[in-house]
C-alpha cells in the first residue's frame, strides 16, 4: 500500500515545494489582533505577515496550532485514497499540534480500525523541519517502504541542528522563549542572541553586536559543530532560512557556501523562508543555517 507524507506548517516547505514533494501540509492559524485567526499560507501569505509586522513594529502576533478536525480532514482524505499516513510534526516542545494529530488518529481508528497511521513528534521546526520532510519524500520516491522510511527518520532526528540569530530580543520575550529581566538587560546593552535548536528546545549559543559579524559566527559554530562531532559534512543536508529579507537570505546562502568549500564538498544549500509558526517568536528578521543527516 502506498503512503502520505503529511507535516503541519512548520515545516515551511511553501506550496510550491509541498506539492513537488507530494507532501501534504496542514497549516497553522495566524492572529495580528488575538481574536480574527487566518490559515497561514491559505489565507495569509508569509510575506504578508513579515510585512505587517515591519510596518507595525509594536505588533505582535500570535499562532494557534491546527485542530484536531483540521488533521481529521486530512486524514480521513488519505484512508479514501487507500494509503497509509506517515505524519510528521513540529516538536512537542513549542506546540501542541502533535497532540493534535494525535486525537485525530484515535477518532480515525474508531471508523476505520484497518487504517495505518504513524505520528511523530521530529523535535525539530520550522526549514529544519522542512529538510526533513524533503528528505522523508525522498526516501518515498526511492521506493522505500513504510517501515524503513519510518526507521531512518528516527534516526535523523538525533543529527537536526539550527543555528541561527534574530534581530531583536522582543519576540522571543514576548512569546515566552526568554525570561523578561534577560530581556530586559540584553536590550539595554543593544546585544543580540546566537541560538541554536536541538533535541526539540532553543539553547543560548553566544551574542554579538554587529550583525555582520554575528553572521560570520553563526558560520563558525557549524564549522566547530563538525570539528567537534567528528562527522564528514558531506553525510549532510544544509539549507539556509531567512524571513522577511530575501535578499539577505540569498547573501547569507552565498556567504555560507563560500564558508563549506574550505572543509567540505557541500555545493548546495537551499533557500527557504521561515515561515510565520516560528515567525512570531523571532520577530521579521531572522537568519541562519540548518542541516540534518541524509536519508541515503
């Protein structure tokens, strides 16, 4: 029997890229004003929600993970189609909507009790995630089973890094992801954060001032990452997320490709735009680096 890949919109893959992939995206809510709710993507685009909180710099906005009903749909269109469902989900450390698709599983199984459903929670989020899921539909299209690709992608989890910073402390406190007195002091001293995502939560990884060389770090500590691990670059799969400025996105691509080729024969990093479920907590200038292990 053949199966659906489904993510929720964390993964960032875009319409474009989902569809290429095959994969099924059920999207998140996006709120500017707390009450009025959107489906990102569907009914907000990601440029417009970076736009809205550039022009409005005191704004800011909040997700709502998908419903219950929203992965039922969903999942309840794939068991009609005859195919199993392998849906993979943003960690549990910064959402709810594993437990989401959970609930939607078990209704699921009480009508159809035959169907073959697998959640997981992938501990990681939004381009990290995306690498993931691209590399989960390329083990599909290679024809690997079900239960191979299931194996390999719990063996992936483990080796997903995002190294990244943001240009402004005030999203992260506003969502809860700092503690205000931090907030507060890095402010006055006009410092921003270097971070890094593993195991499904948000690590301090140093500060810096000038952003251009808060970039050159974010480049080092990869370069350390491996240095440190001992593993060959090249076992990877790199890209590079941006959020509302592309064309620093595709700068920071350039400058980190440059940076690879003096240890690695990495050739490739694909650009993708971070979308708005982790949007809200970075505030419209992120920028930074992701890699996860190949799949094959």
């Amino acid at each position: 029997m053949s199966y659906q890949i489904i993510s929720d919109g964390s993964c960032d893959l875009g319409e474009a890229r989902a569809a290429e992939l095959g994969v099924r995206v059920v999207p998140f809510y996006v709120s500017f004003d707390g009450e009025t709710y959107q489906k990102e993507i569907e009914e907000v685009a990601v440029r417009d929600f970076y736009q809205e909180m550039v022009d409005r710099p005191d704004c800011f906005p909040k997700t709502s993970m998908p419903s219950v009903q929203d992965y039922l749909d969903v999942f309840e269109q794939c068991v009609a189609e005859g195919k199993d469902i392998l849906c993979l989900c943003i960690t549990t450390k910064f959402s709810g909507s594993y437990n989401s698709a959970m609930n939607a599983k078990q209704m699921l199984l009480e009508a159809h009790p035959d169907a073959r459903v697998e959640v997981l929670d992938t501990m990681v989020n939004t381009v990290l995630q995306g690498l993931l899921v691209r590399e989960a539909a390329r083990m599909q299209q290679a024809g690997w089973t079900f239960e191979d690709t299931l194996s390999r992608i719990r063996e992936m989890i483990p080796t997903g890094r995002i190294i990244f910073t943001v240009a402004s402390f005030d999203y992260l406190v506003h969502g809860g992801r700092i503690g205000k007195v931090m907030g507060a002091a890095v402010k006055s001293l006009n410092i921003k954060p270097l971070i890094i995502l593993k195991e499904g939560e948000i690590f301090p990884a140093g500060i810096y001032r000038n952003r251009k060389k808060g970039k050159q770090t974010l480049l080092d500590l990869c370069r350390k990452h491996f240095e440190k691990s001992g593993e060959n670059p090249d076992d990877y799969v790199f890209n590079v997320g941006y959020g509302y400025d592309k064309e620093e996105g595709m700068e920071f691509q350039k400058q980190f490709l440059d940076s690879m080729a003096a240890y690695s024969g990495v050739k490739d990093a694909e650009l993708f735009q971070i979308g708005a479920t982790i949007g809200v907590h970075t505030g419209p200038h992120p920028i930074g680096l992701t890699f996860i292990k190949k799949a094959f």
